[in-house]
C-alpha cells in the first residue's frame, strides 16, 4: 500500500492526465446509462424516470410483434455485414500495395487522394450520390446510356451504400496499417531481395504476417459495431420505393423515439440493438481466440 501511494506521489502528473479521459468517460458514458431503465417503463417527461410506471417488457413485446421487426433486424445485419465483407479487406490491400511504392512525392499524392474522401461530410456525400445516381443527367446513367432511378430500385440500395462507403472510409482505415508497416525493419527487406524474394513474396512472407494481430484488432472492433448502421447515410437515401431493403432499426428509433416521441419504446429498440451487438462482439472474439492462440492480445 506504502509503494502504491510512493508511485501515484511520484508520478501524480501522469495520473492526472489519465483523470480526465477517465472522468469524462464516467460522465458521458457511463452515468447515462441510468436512463436505460426507460426503456422497461411507460416514461412520462412530466414524472420524470423514477416516477414513471413499470411495464416490464412491454415495448420489447411490441417491437417483436410489429409486422416490419423482422425486415428491420435482416436488413441492418445484411447492410452491416456486407459492408464489413466488402470495406474490411480494401484498406488492407491499398496499404500493402501502397508500402511497395518508392518514388515518395507519388506515394503521398496518392495517400492524399485517398484520404479526402473521408473528411466531406455524409450529407454532402449523399447530395452528391443524388446527383450521379440521377435518372436525367446523372453521371451513371450518362456512361450506361440509360434512364433509371438507382435509388428507388431496392435491389440497388445496399451496392450504393456499401460503394460509397468503401469510396469514402477506405483512405482513412489505411492510416493504421500503414503505421504497422513502417514499423517493420528494413533488414528483412534486404534479407529477402539477397534470397531473390519477388514483391509478392516479400509481401507474403513478411508485410502479411506483421499486419495479422493488427488485422485480427481492428476485425473485433469492427465485429461490435456490426448492428450499429449509421443513421444519416440511410435516412438522407432512403425513399418509399427502397424501404425493402433500407429499412433499418436506427431510422426505425430516430422515427419512434424523435419523430414521434415514444421515448420508451425507441430506448427499448436501441436497447436490443446493443445487446446483440455485445453478443457478436463476445461471439467473433471468442472465435478469434481458438483460430489466434498465438496472439496475445486477443
């Protein structure tokens, strides 16, 4: 105990520093957490949360038996793990394929083009998807020399949103790989061109195998957002004729809980979002582990 309070008196800077994050993280994360208890209430902003009546599981009852739940829930899996399928591999292939280029001024105005993407916001992305996408004079339609509204066909939603989520993320997911990669030591580079290794050989052997525990992190971390589709993106391209498969439970909250005020029922729906997004995290972390033993930080 004597030692523990020598170490924080030595260091005290340093724990002061970790106070902040720690107690921010406190106050905006954890204590809202006491609002969950809305979602097993009839919540009245007049009685405030205690003194709203408890129904138990009645809005979880509602939101299983109304009649889209089950279009919602496929859809924002199928929209989720699709863009996990096609977005988590590309920033991977762009930084080995990037780490293999030389001429520098090159490597960073690609780098630069790559990442610009990232920085306009979602609203101005989707205004500019309208416009491509648009059945009079829309580039797309320009280049197949057709006349079709992409974004009332359902069948096209989930392509449109998963391609310009890709365009737009895969630049700035890159920035972690890369710093893996620079990390590596130059020697084994020369070590392999001496053996006669070929750039796909060295990038085999040796930039593949580094990039693995960094590969395996950011999966995990990207397996516990899985249920977590971003609201603006769907909510500015949806329409009345992509519903089918745009249909999502965070536009279904937004709708319940803002449009119309049923505070109750839209935390008891975003309740359940996050409890089957704990589960996957658990589930692709408890896989991780049997596939990676070798792995010490899974």
């Amino acid at each position: 105990m004597v030692k523990v309070k020598e170490a924080v008196v030595k260091n005290w800077q340093l724990y002061l520093m970790l106070a902040i994050p720690v107690i921010l993280t406190i106050i905006f994360k954890y204590l809202p957490m006491y609002g969950i208890q809305i979602a097993f209430r009839d919540y009245k902003a007049s009685a405030g949360i205690t003194g709203s009546q408890w129904v138990g599981m009645k809005w979880f009852e509602r939101f299983f038996s109304s009649p889209n739940c089950w279009r919602m829930i496929k859809n924002t899996f199928l929209l989720a793990f699709y863009s996990l399928l096609w977005s988590f591999p590309v920033p991977i292939f762009l930084a080995l394929a990037l780490h293999q280029l030389r001429f520098q001024r090159f490597k960073t105005g690609v780098q630069t083009i790559l990442y610009a993407p990232h920085f306009i916001s979602i609203m101005i992305v989707c205004g500019m998807l309208r416009i491509f996408l648009s059945p009079t004079g829309g580039l797309i339609n320009l280049l197949l020399g057709t006349q079709v509204d992409f974004l009332s066909e359902a069948s096209a939603f989930r392509t449109i949103y998963i391609a310009s989520g890709i365009w737009q993320d895969a630049g700035w997911g890159i920035i972690v790989y890369m710093a893996t990669l620079a990390g590596i030591d130059s020697s084994q580079y020369e070590a392999a061109k001496i053996d006669g290794a070929s750039m796909f050989q060295r990038i085999r052997f040796i930039d593949f195998p580094e990039l693995v525990p960094t590969i395996v992190l950011m999966l995990i971390m990207s397996a516990g957002n899985l249920m977590n589709i971003g609201f603006e993106k769907v909510w500015l391209l949806q329409t009345d004729l992509n519903k089918a498969t745009s249909d999502v439970i965070a536009v279904y909250v937004y709708q319940q809980g803002i449009e119309h005020a049923k505070y109750s029922y839209a935390t008891a729906v975003g309740l359940f979002n996050t409890i089957v997004n704990v589960a996957l995290l658990i589930l692709v972390n408890k896989i991780v582990k049997r596939l990676s033993d070798d792995i010490s930080f899974v």
